[in-house]
C-alpha cells in the first residue's frame, strides 16, 4: 500500500497554487481599471450574498464569537470594504503631475500569500482578495487550521465570481492539506511577492523572517482612557458595544478601561448599570488561571466566548444578565493575565490620580503588550486629546467611539480593514489600514528639471528641450503601449 507524505503533499499542493497564480496573474496584470474593477464587484456582491451563510460557517467552525456578529463583519469586508475602493486608480497612470514633471505608474507587485487568522476568518479573506485583486494581483491563501472549511468555502465563492467576470483561473487560491512546511514553503517561495499576514505574533514573526518582503500586525491591547470631561453613560455604552461584538475578538477591541480618581465612582456605578461584573479578588485569581497558558500566550479557550462561558470555565456565579467581566487592578507585567490583550468579554480596571498619571498608564499598558496598535479615549477636551496624539506608541489614536468598530474604519473615517498595521514600533511593515495601495509599486517617471551648473549655483546654459505638457502626456502614453505589448 502505498503510504503518502502529507507535509510533502502540502508542499506540492503550494507549487501547484502558486504555479497557477503567477500564470493566471501574468494575464490579469494586463487587464484595464474596468476590467478589474469588474471582477472586484463581482466579488464583492457575492460575497455579500451569502455573508449569513459564511457568518454561520465560521461560528460553528471555530466556537468562536456570535454569528450575527459574524455577518456584519463579512458584509463590512464586503460592502463598506468595495464601496472604499471601487473609485481607486490602481491600473495604468495613477497620477500625473505637469508642474513636477512626474508620472506614476501602479505596477501589481504579482502573488501575494494570504495568511488568515481562526478569529475573523471569513472576513478577513473577503477583505484580502478584494483589496489583492483591486492592486492587480493574484492571492493564495494558507487558512489556520480551526477555519479551514470556512475559509475554503468562502475562497471558492470568491473564486467563482470572479473567473465568471473574466478573472483568468487560479487569480485566487486556497491550501486544502494544511501543514507547517506548507505553509513555508507559500511564505519563501521565490514566486510569491508580498506575504500579508494577519494572526498570531508566532506566525507575523515568521512572516518578516520569511525572506519574502513582507506586511504583518502584531497584538492589539488598547486600553479605553474615560477622561473627566466625557459623558460617561455614552463612553461607557460604547466600551461595551465594542467589547461584546463577536464577544471581542476584533484585535482594536479594548482591553482594559482607565479613569481618573475624581470619576472612578461615577464610571463603576454605570459599568454595572449597562452590564458589567466587577470580579472580587478571589474570582480575579480564579479567571486568570485561564487567560494564559504556560507558554505566557493567550489562552484559546477563552477567545471569542460571552461573559458566561467564560464564567463557567471558571468556575464563577455571575448573574444572567452579565455582559462584561472586569478585575480591578494595579500592576502591569507579562505575568499579569489581565494587562495582556484578551479576545473575549474581559477587562481591566485601573483608576489613577490624573490624567497626566492616566496616560502614563496606558503606555504602560501598551509597551507591555500592543504598542504600535490602538488607543481609546473618550474626552471632550481637546487639549487632553492632542497630548494624548503626540505621547502614545499607537498607529491609531481613537476618539469617543468603539474601539473594535472604530479601529478598522466602521465608525471612523480610517481606512475599512480587517488587517491593522503597528508601524515599527509594533514591529510591523507600516502603520496603515491596510488596502489596494499597500499592495503595488508605484513606478515613477521624473523629467529633468535642471542642470549640472545649477545645483553648482552656476547660470545654466539655455535648455534646449523643454517639452509642452500635451508632448508629455504623449511620451508618456507612448510609453505605457510598449511597456505593455
């Protein structure tokens, strides 16, 4: 009988996806903005066509989150994500400007591997072929284990829609034997452009030491500032509005809430009101137990279940109308479970003496885990606001809104993205919302505009090969043909 390897299977099967990608992007690199934006649509609007079914896909799947939830969040990487892009010049001259004498060009940067997290696995590779195709490009997706049905399927829809608007096939592609060394081999393979990685901080590590150029975010752990100034039934309301989407799985979605102590009462008082339970010393010990493992990394038993799962896991009687668990504390370390970033309904609680001691604390908080990631604050003043912009270590400063929903441009103008840059100081790549822009080059052409003797300080000889901005226009297209023929 013979006996088949499956690591060298999954090896194979990466070849073979790539293989058909490059060709198939070889073609789809040459198709005109309507063409692609064609495709683009075609994806977006069956997508959003069975968000309900994919939403439930992925629920039952991994155990994770509220499948309604779920729905808004694939019609968002959808809908909210193709209406943002739908306009962009991502083919031919993007821009041209006759004052500096410069055109660019957007080049697709070719195969791009995909790399989608167990959290928001549906959505997120909605979002990522729509915004790999808007650039031009092909896309082969390595799905985490725990979603791997969900994703394919949602890989097959995508697939269907856009070959069915003239996407040559193998533009988008899916590993079905999955394996460690597979997944390696997408991330190194000298076909395979740009990884965009989404996922855990082991898997974006191995993402940048891929050799392959690169775009990963690292850990979320944005605490919520509720300043003296802001209306705290509102700030409160919005808190649990984001922390309870999908039971918190967004990795923007806070982590812990920060007052100040002329406003600590007050703000309890209307946690409790709208479904808070304040965990006394005994329980905090109890529930923290479960927020890490042994190895200091989050535990996936507790990421995307309600208050009361979570409850029960460990132990706790807790009314039936909890919507958020809450420990106060006081110390921030690797070693506190509570100061780390949790993907469910849990929060920490620190009260300080000031403002300015409560932006001490959410840096603390944000060096310990997640800088580079997301901030909250909920203010009306704007002074505190702007300091607040220029001391933390975030790619995003959030004001008075949900931090899940806010973060990646639901209640905010920022970008729609289901993949958040961290900037350097998260160790990432940039420090965008990533879309269509971060996923080509921009090729440009630049005219002289002066000579030798003037960078010299010297009188320049009189030029003798100025060009009208109609002649350059012409070159310029002229160019364009050839490159493409």
């Amino acid at each position: 009988m013979e006996i088949l390897d499956r690591d060298l299977q999954s090896i194979q099967e990466v070849r073979n996806l790539i293989l058909g990608a490059k060709k198939a992007q070889e073609k789809f690199k040459n198709f005109s903005q309507e063409q692609v934006d064609k495709v683009v649509k075609a994806m977006a609007d069956a997508a959003e066509a069975e968000a309900v079914r994919l939403a439930k896909l992925a629920n039952e799947e991994t155990g994770f989150g509220k499948w309604e939830d779920k729905v808004l969040k694939n019609k968002f990487a959808s809908n909210i994500v193709y209406n943002h892009i739908k306009d962009m010049k991502t083919v031919g001259i993007i821009n041209e400007n006759t004052e500096s004498r410069i055109v660019e060009v957007a080049v697709p940067v070719g195969v791009v591997a995909g790399l989608i997290p167990s959290t928001n696995p549906t959505s997120t590779t909605i979002y990522k072929t729509l915004v790999a195709l808007k650039a031009g490009n092909a896309i082969v997706f390595s799905p985490h284990p725990t979603a791997k049905k969900c994703i394919i399927e949602t890989v097959k829809i995508l697939s269907k829609a856009a070959v069915e608007a003239g996407a040559p096939e193998g533009i988008i592609g899916c590993m079905t034997i999955l394996s460690m060394q597979g997944t390696n081999e997408l991330m190194k393979h000298d076909d395979v452009a740009l990884i965009l990685a989404t996922g855990g901080e082991a898997m974006v590590k191995a993402a940048y030491s891929s050799g392959t150029p690169a775009i990963g975010v690292g850990p979320g752990n944005g605490p919520a500032f509720i300043e003296k100034s802001a209306d705290p039934e509102l700030a409160v309301k919005r808190i649990i509005d984001s922390k309870t989407f999908d039971n918190g799985v967004i990795c923007a979605s806070e982590q812990s809430i920060v007052v100040e102590a002329c406003s600590r009462e007050e703000v309890i008082a209307e946690l409790k009101k709208q479904g808070a339970y304040f965990l006394d010393k005994e329980e905090s010990e109890k529930l923290g137990k479960f927020i890490l493992r042994g190895n200091g990394t989050m535990n996936p038993q507790i990421v995307g279940k309600s208050a009361q799962k979570l409850a029960e896991l460990a132990g706790l009687n807790i009314p039936e109308n909890i919507k958020v668990l809450i420990s106060e504390q006081n110390t921030v370390g690797k070693n506190n479970p509570y100061s780390r970033e949790k993907l469910s309904p849990i929060l920490a609680f620190y009260c300080e003496e000031n403002w300015e001691k409560a932006c001490d604390r959410c840096i603390e908080l944000l060096m310990n885990e997640g800088k580079g990631h997301t901030l909250i604050i909920h203010s009306n003043n704007e002074d505190v606001i702007k300091e607040f912009l220029l001391k933390k270590p975030v790619s995003r400063l959030l004001v008075n809104t949900p931090g899940a929903l806010g973060g990646i441009g639901g209640t905010t103008n920022l970008v729609p993205a289901l993949t958040l840059g961290c900037g350097a100081v998260g160790g990432s790549a940039t420090s965008d919302n990533v879309g269509p822009m971060n996923l080509l080059n921009i090729r440009r052409l630049a005219y002289g505009v002066k000579e030798l003797e003037e960078l010299k300080g010297e009188a320049p000889e009189e030029a003798s090969d100025n060009i009208s901005e109609d002649t350059l226009e012409n070159i310029v297209r002229s160019l364009l043909l050839k490159l493409n023929s």
